[in-house]
C-alpha cells in the first residue's frame, strides 16, 4: 500500500477527527478511503447515468416487459438449482 500524506487546517483536520471518532473509523486513513470509493462509485454512476441517457430509446416497459424478467430470474434460479 502506498503512503500519501496531505496537509489540512485546522477546521477541516478536526473535522477528519470528529468523523472518525463518532462513525466508528479506526484512523483518518479508513475515513479517507472510504470517501474515495465513495467518489469512485458516484463517478461510475454517472457515467453509467450519462450512457443510458446518450443511448437510443428502447421498448416501452410495461407488465410484459416485467413478466418476461421475472420469468428469466426464475429459469436462471433452476438451472443453479441443478448446478
């Protein structure tokens, strides 16, 4: 693992603090970490987000539509099932 070390006032070094003390976090490192997979996913999101929206448009969804899942979810379950 690599190191990184950054520097923080005061306000946002106490902040750091106070968010790792009251969320459970073992050190400000585990803190850090945890806002960067954060960031990490809701820049996957997005871009997920922005492809669907660049995408063309698809067949309407309607109860057949949801039938035709679930019947798929249940044909999959079966053959795992087997497995």
């Amino acid at each position: 693992m690599s190191t990184m070390n950054i520097s923080l006032p005061d306000s946002l070094k106490a902040f750091v603090d106070e968010q790792v003390s009251q969320r459970g976090y073992g050190t400000s490192s585990e803190y850090l970490r945890e806002l960067i997979r954060r960031d990490q996913d809701r820049l996957q999101l997005r871009g997920l987000l922005l492809a669907g929206a660049a995408s063309g448009p698809t067949a309407p969804v309607d109860e057949s539509y949801f039938e035709g899942l679930r019947e798929r979810v249940r044909r999959a379950a079966k053959t795992r099932a087997r497995a």
